[in-house]
C-alpha cells in the first residue's frame, strides 16, 4: 500500500496542510467546476487522502453529492476524524482493481503517477464518469517510469511520467474531449526532484491539469 512506501513524516505533512489555507489544486479545481456544480451533483474524488478536496467544499460552502475514494485505511480514518459528518462519504477503493460508482464528475491529483502505470485506473474512473474529469499528473512528450525511496522507509514508489499521447488516447476512447491546462501551483514549469537516498541524484517532472468533457 502507499502508505507503507511513506515514512513517519508523510502523515503528519499530510495532516499539518489541513489546518492551512487550502491547497492550490484545490483552489484550481474547484474555480474549473463550481458553475457545474449542483446539490444533486454525484463527484467522485479518487484518491482523496485525508480530505483536501473535500475540505474545500466545506470551506466554500458547496454542497454536492460526494464521494472520497483510497486505497489506504490510515488516511480514510484521519478524514473520518476530520468530517466526522461525512464519515460515510469516505470509502475504500483500489482504482487499479475496481470501476467506482457512477458519477458526474471525478476529480484525481496526485495519484496516477504513484501507480504502476495510469491503466486500468485511468479507464475506471473515465468509464464511471457521466460529464466531466479533472486530472492532475505528470506528463511529458513520453513517459518515463521511475520509483523514488523515502528516507526511512521501506518501500519505493513510483514517480511516473505519461505521455500526452497516451493520455489523449486513453481520454478518446471513453468518448472524452480532453484539453490540458497549466497546473496553477507549478506553472507547469519543470522541477527537480531529489532522490532522498542517494544524494545528489534525482528526475525531472512537469505538473499538468487534463479537464475531460463526455462528448456522447
């Protein structure tokens, strides 16, 4: 599981930004849906974490129909706690595995790229989307699979790349219109990331949005 490939950090970073302003892609997000956004709108949020998204929502005063998905117990339990309220809209779910339930809208940071590759998780959500995708991910002209290793952890993780290619393709074939928007939080400018046990090494990664519209 993902968390394993974390060290004893990652939770409380996690944790530490839910008492903060909220985060820029949420921010970004939720500017690109909220005209869309409705009481009876069903929202699919894959990979949720502790509740970034969610907690947006709350902070913003929209409510909707919505739904938190990870594959990770330790961080459904800390959204749990936080939203008490919501503790049902918190579920557990291996998108590489399983199709979620049906919905208007999904929403996905940060995710695609710690898998193994972006299908079959990318083809479940986009299968189980009625209207409209956001995504936000690392792509490039061709992808690169790399794995990073937390210092004191056990486990690596993949860092992956997608291609465009491959992510527009992916989008067409479930009858998506796919557009790529620069990431607000980086720009979509190019950033090093250091390889935390061996020093002096480490990749390069650009941050994109893809937002989907369902054609037909």
């Amino acid at each position: 599981m993902f968390h394993k490939t974390q060290n004893k950090e990652s939770l409380k970073i996690f944790l530490a930004r839910m008492k903060g302003p909220l985060l820029t892609w949420v921010e970004q997000f939720l500017d690109l849906l909220e005209p869309h956004l409705t009481p009876s709108t069903t929202l699919n949020d894959i990979g949720c974490n502790v509740g970034q998204f969610y907690k947006g929502l709350v902070e913003k005063k929209i409510k909707i129909d919505y739904r938190g998905f990870d594959i990770e117990p330790i961080y459904l339990a800390q959204a749990k706690k936080i939203f008490p309220s919501a503790k049902n809209n918190f579920q557990i779910l291996d998108i590489t595995k399983e199709t979620p339930p049906a919905a208007d809208i999904s929403v996905v940071s940060a995710t695609l790229e710690h898998l193994e590759n972006f299908s079959p998780a990318l083809d479940h959500i986009l299968a189980s989307t009625k209207k409209i995708i956001i995504a936000r991910t690392y792509l490039g002209e061709k992808q690169e699979r790399d794995i990073m290793l937390k210092e004191h952890s056990q486990y690596p993780y993949p860092m992956n790349q997608y291609s465009f290619l491959d992510i527009f393709r992916t989008f067409a074939k479930y009858n998506f219109e796919a557009k790529i928007v620069r990431d607000r939080y980086t720009d979509s400018l190019p950033y090093y990331v250091p390889f935390e046990t061996v020093p002096g090494q480490g990749l390069v990664r650009t941050q994109y949005v893809i937002v989907g519209r369902k054609t037909k």
